[in-house]
C-alpha cells in the first residue's frame, strides 16, 4: 500500500522556540539530514499546520523544502483548523483526490490533534522531547523526540 507523509511545522518538523517572537526567519536553516532524508522518501508528502500559509511556505523556503511537499493544509487554506474532525477529514478528501487511498502517516507534537487522526485511521507518530510517555496514548502509534530522528529510525518510509 502507498504511503502518504503528513508533517507539521512548527514544533514537529523544526523547533519552534528557535524563532524569535517578532519572526525573524534568520535562525532557520536547512538541515541536510532531513533534507536528504525526505528526498529519499518516494512517497507523497504534505504540509498540516494551523499556522498561517505564508509561515509555513516561509519556512520550507528556509529549509530548502519547497519542492519536497505537495501542498501545505493551513489555517487560512481550510474550512477549519486541527484538531477539529471536519479540519482532518477534509484534508484526507483532498489528499485522497490527489494521491489515493494510501497510508496516511501523520507526524505531529500536539496530542490532541493525533487523537483525531487516530479516529480516521491515520498512522500517528508524536514527535516531542517527552516521547517516551507515548505509552500512556493508544492513539500514538509511534514517538520521537525529534522530526530527523524519526525519519532515521522508521523503517520503510
């Protein structure tokens, strides 16, 4: 079955706190292990965050990304924003119109939005520095405490 990744930004797929509170992007830069790591990675991939559209394309423009991803699902390109069921569901319509009925494998730090994509069936991996308490959720398949340790420790992305 094809596999389609679904990442977060802010927290998951690079560290929020390293940017300043008045969004000086100049602290964001390219990490070439997870640059080459998603290059590698054949299947689809989409950005879905509940930041706005322009920080989310800043940042994968930061992160040389840009390419990687499909399309970025945001506050401002959705009817409505994580963890809201009717938000999930209506980014699975869209990536199930585009890229089939695959996996989708969701990669988040916030624990109430893995909640709601456990309840579509969504593979869910918490990526937080305090990732060893996943066993305490049965709606965390998988945690990590980092975006680019998860994509060196799972096997067959």
């Amino acid at each position: 079955m094809e596999k389609i990744l679904l990442v977060d930004i802010d927290d998951t797929l690079y560290k929020h706190d390293n940017l300043p509170m008045f969004m000086n992007y100049n602290n964001v830069s390219e990490d070439f292990t997870i640059t080459n790591a998603l290059n590698n990675i054949k299947h689809p991939k989409y950005i879905y965050t509940n930041a706005m559209f322009k920080h989310a394309n800043t940042i994968l423009n930061k992160m040389n990304l840009e390419d990687i991803f499909l399309k970025i699902y945001s506050r401002d390109t959705i009817p409505s924003m994580k963890p809201l069921l009717n938000s999930a569901f209506s980014v699975q319509r869209d990536i199930r119109k585009n890229s089939g009925d695959g996996e989708i494998i969701f990669f988040d730090d916030m624990l109430p939005n893995l909640f709601t994509a456990k309840k579509l069936g969504w593979t869910t991996i918490w990526i937080h520095p305090n990732y060893k308490q996943k066993y305490n959720h049965g709606y965390v398949d998988y945690s990590y405490p980092s975006f680019k340790q998860a994509l060196l420790e799972i096997d067959g992305l």
